[in-house]
C-alpha cells in the first residue's frame, strides 16, 4: 500500500496546523483545514498561508484535487475558496454541518445562508470511504466540539480536528453551540480504540505550560498512557466535570464571529452589499446590572 507522504504547515497567529497529504506516487495531494490570513481590526484578508502550500504541492509536482475540513472553525477563517480557485479542487465537510448552520443561521441573522449544506461540494457520513490517489480515506464522525467533526484515517495516520490535542495540552472546548462533553469523550474514545502505534495529528497547539516548541504529532498509545484529560482511568463522569468546569473558564476565541460566519459558508465572504463590500457581523448585548 502507498504511504501517505504528509506535510504540516503551523499558522502561530491562530495555534492551527494544516496539512497537506500526497500518494506520492500518484502526484495526488489533499489539504485540510487550510488557513486564511485574516486581520480583524482591519478586516483585511490575504492567503499568504494558503499560497505556501500551494507552493509547496507544486515543487513535488503535486496535483491538489480537495480540501478537506474538519469541521467549521470558530478560530480561523478557512481558505478553502481560494484553494478551490487556484486548483479546482472541491471541498468536504462532515454531513452534520447542516445541524450547524440551523444553529448559526438565526444567530447572525444571516438569511440568505442556506442550511442542505450545498455551500460544500461533499458531505461526508461516519464510515464514508474515498481517496486520495491510491491512498484510501476513511471518514470517522467524531462530535463532541461540535455536531459535525470528522477525522479522516489515511493508512496508519489520522487527522483528528478538534478532539485531542497533544497529551500534555489534553482535549477540545466542548461548549460552543452544539458541542457536548459527554459526546467528546465518547468520541474520542472511538480513536483510542485504533492500535496504539497510529499516528495522530492535531489541528492544534498552544504549547503546553512548560514546553517551549509547538507539536502536532502523537500517536494513541501516548495518548492512553500520558493525555492528562483522557489518559486510561479517567471515566466518562470524570471527563465531563473536568470538561465543563474548564471550559466555563475558557475565553472566547478571538476570531470567532467572524470565523462562524465565513466557515459555514465554506469559507466564502457573505455576498457584497451594494457597494461591492461584504460585510461581516458582530451581535451586540447591552448587558444592565
Ligand atoms: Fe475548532
């Protein structure tokens, strides 16, 4: 069997790690969760990130023929349309993204955002198989973050989204809309049965306290030995109060407004007012004591 060749590339400004995965042999090559450079206070946006890894598939002499996203992210804009643009390559997302559109839709008011998913060129159910050259992909719905997340096993390889982050960082948020301790755990659980020597990679790092340098790669071995969050003999009960009670203390992400809005779009801007801009929104509370 091909083994996947793969690539990271690591956007600090939003802690994400995309990936570029190839059957070399074939000169076939998907990238997930690409990055859009994005600058809130200005609104300006460029693919400086996205333009490295077309960069990149390029020397090898690879042809990229999708984009695969994890889920819809709430801390970086997706770039996929641009990938889309330059290689014609089409763009996959779980099947559920359609249960997060009806959640977001009536949030930002966003009336013309449809909720069938037909935004993305293909939705993708738990078990779905397709591939990438020679290289077979098995989609596994994992939820828990939120109603829709994949990750997709290439051979001995899988790319997990936002379940688990490095051991010593532990797991993803679970309370944005949607998201659920309790599904997570199970979740993750689905990908610690896989054997232990798989490789994992992450969509994320922070740098653990202590750790000086940024990784992206484990395996589920050192993940049931060493996650300080879901390590054997932590139980689904243990899980869920640790979960909650830290994420009640998390902060919203930074680029989350934005990052909703343009990522349920598959990662398109809403359509231009009158004047050719496109605008995003902000909801505004008055909170009164
Ligand atoms: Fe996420």
């Amino acid at each position: 069997m091909t083994t996947p060749q793969i690539e990271a590339f690591f956007d600090e400004p939003t802690n994400t790690v995309s990936y570029l995965v190839a059957d070399p042999i074939q000169g076939v090559a998907a990238v997930i969760d690409p990055v859009l450079d994005f600058d809130l206070a200005s609104g300006d946006a460029d693919n400086r990130s996205a333009e490295r890894i077309l960069a990149h598939a390029e020397e090898q002499g690879w042809r990229i023929e999708m984009v695969l996203e994890t889920h819809a992210h709430a801390d970086h804009l997706s770039a996929a349309p641009f990938i889309k643009a330059k290689t014609g390559a089409w763009i996959g997302i779980g099947a559920h993204i359609r249960d997060v559109q009806r959640i977001f839709r009536p949030v930002f008011a966003m009336t013309d955002l449809k909720t069938d998913g037909s935004d993305f060129d293909r939705l993708f159910e738990d078990g779905e198989r397709f591939a990438i050259g020679n290289l077979s992909v098995e989609v596994m719905h994992v939820p828990g973050h939120t109603p829709a997340d994949l990750a997709y096993r290439i051979g001995d390889a899988v790319f997990v989204g936002d379940t688990l982050f490095m051991p010593d960082y532990g797991t993803a948020r679970a309370d944005f809309p949607g998201g659920d301790a309790r599904t997570l755990y199970r979740s993750i659980h689905r990908l610690l049965t896989l054997p232990d020597e798989t490789r994992l990679f992450m969509c994320h790092d922070y740098k653990a306290p202590g750790r000086d340098d940024y990784r992206w790669q484990s395996t589920v071995g050192e993940q049931r030995r060493a996650s300080v969050h879901v390590h054997e003999g932590v139980s689904e009960e243990d899980f869920v109060a640790m979960r909650e009670a830290r994420d009640a203390g998390l902060a919203v992400p930074k680029l989350l407004l934005p990052s909703i809005q343009v990522n349920v779009r598959a990662g398109r801007f809403p359509a231009a007012e009158a004047n050719g801009v496109s605008y995003l929104r902000i909801p505004v509370k008055l909170r009164t004591a």
